[in-house]
C-alpha cells in the first residue's frame, strides 16, 4: 500500500472540466485498466488533493481568480474540495501560481523542523541509528532479534519523544517519522537536505506531462526532482497544473 502525490499537466483548461480531464490523463496508468496486470500502472485510486502544508500558493495579484481550482470553482458533484487559505489552491493555470513563494515555504519548513529536533537534541542523552542496532542483529541473528533491534532503536528518549510527537499531530514532525529513522535523517548534509525540499515544493514524487508522459522519483531517482521542477518552471503560463493524492 502507497500513497503519493501526482502533478499532472493540462492544456488550458476551466476548473469545472478539470476532474475529466484529470481522469483522461491519469487513466493510461490505472493498475486496473486491463483484465492482466497494467505494466505502466501506477495507481488504483486518485483524489484531487493538497498535502499537508502543500497546496499551490497564488501570486497576490491573482487571489481570488476563477481560473484557480478550489472548491468554489469546481462543483461539489465533480470533486470533493475542502476550502484552503486565501492565497491557496488545489491547481490552476502555471502563470497564476506562486512557485518561489512554494519553495520559500519548503525552505522555512525544513529549518523550522532542523530547529525543533535540535530543541529536542539539547534535552536528551544523544542517539544511535537504527542502522546501529540492526548490525548487532545481522552480527548474531539468534541471540538479537530485528525485532528488539527496532524496539531498543525506539526506546531511546530523542526517538521517543519525536514518535510520541507525530502521533500528537506536531507541526514538525509528520507521520514518516514513525517509520523512518529520524537520528539518520538529520544526520544527513542539511544544505543538501533542504534543497532537496525545495526541489520537491512544486512537482509531486510524479509527473504526468502534457504530452501524456509518467515520470516519478521511484523509476528517475534523485534526478526526477530537478528534471520535474526545470519543466514546469518552462511550462506556458496557461497550462494548467492539478495536484493529486494517488494510493497503489
């Protein structure tokens, strides 16, 4: 079970046509479109959709716009749309949307959580990896089990306070958290870190093009990234881009 995020690209297109167009462009890679297995299918259910903390931003000069995709422009009987901010849609024509404003925000985001998790560092004994552990256990599988190797990981006060904080629902620390290592993740090259955050503000893991083209960072790698974000920095101002929450 996966869940991923999919910008797919449109012609100029007006908000209440959006659901169908999204539904033609996405439809070539439904898991379940042929009785066999679909060798380019990516997912079996999608919804027009913002991550949290991600939905496109407006430029100022455009607030308000009816071209923009939010739930007063598409009908309730097409897409179910919750209401955003004032500055925020679900998609909308590339010249109406703010993409600098999309990776300041990422950027702020990723320093805001480096400075909660070294608040929490400055209380706590420091921290191994999971990795760590888990040697211990590929060492002497019989005598260490990769199950204590995970429950001595996560019984380490900084990893469980973290845990114990996106469970509550902490601005900083989302879900990943419960099932990936946060002493490796901030462990990494933090300049390098946040540029991959800023890198990811605009396109989703997936890009649906407007010639019809999937590309994700599951099959591209690192390089999809920067490939998606040099493409729809190119876009016409016209083109429409929709964001979507997919499940495979």
């Amino acid at each position: 079970m996966t869940r991923f995020h999919v910008t797919v690209c449109l012609p100029p297109t007006s908000p209440r046509k959006i659901p169908k167009a999204v539904a033609a462009a996405m439809a070539p890679y439904d898991i379940n479109l042929t009785r066999e297995y679909n060798p380019v299918g990516h997912w079996d259910a999608w919804a027009i959709r913002a991550g949290r903390g991600g939905a496109y931003l407006v430029l100022p000069r455009y607030g308000g716009d009816r071209r923009l995709v939010t739930a007063s422009t598409v009908p309730r009987r097409k897409a179910e749309l919750g209401p955003l901010g004032p500055l925020e849609c679900y998609g909308g024509p590339r010249g109406l949307l703010d993409f600098d404003g999309m990776r300041r925000r990422a950027s702020g985001s990723y320093d805001a959580v480096l400075t909660a998790w070294t608040e929490l560092s400055a209380v706590h004994p420091p921290a191994r990896p999971l990795t760590d552990f888990l040697a211990r256990h590929e060492a002497d599988p019989e005598a260490y089990s990769a199950a204590q190797a995970r429950e001595h990981h996560l019984a380490q006060p900084l990893v469980q306070d973290v845990a114990q904080r996106a469970v509550a629902g902490d601005s900083h620390f989302g879900m990943s958290f419960l099932v990936n290592d946060p002493v490796a993740y901030f462990a990494q090259d933090h300049e390098e870190a946040r540029l991959r955050s800023v890198r990811s503000a605009v396109p989703g893991f997936a890009l649906v093009t407007l010639d019809g083209a999937w590309t994700d960072a599951g099959t591209e790698g690192e390089g999809h990234w920067e490939q998606a974000d040099r493409y729809l920095d190119g876009l016409d101002a016209e083109a429409v881009l929709v964001n979507l929450y997919c499940h495979s």
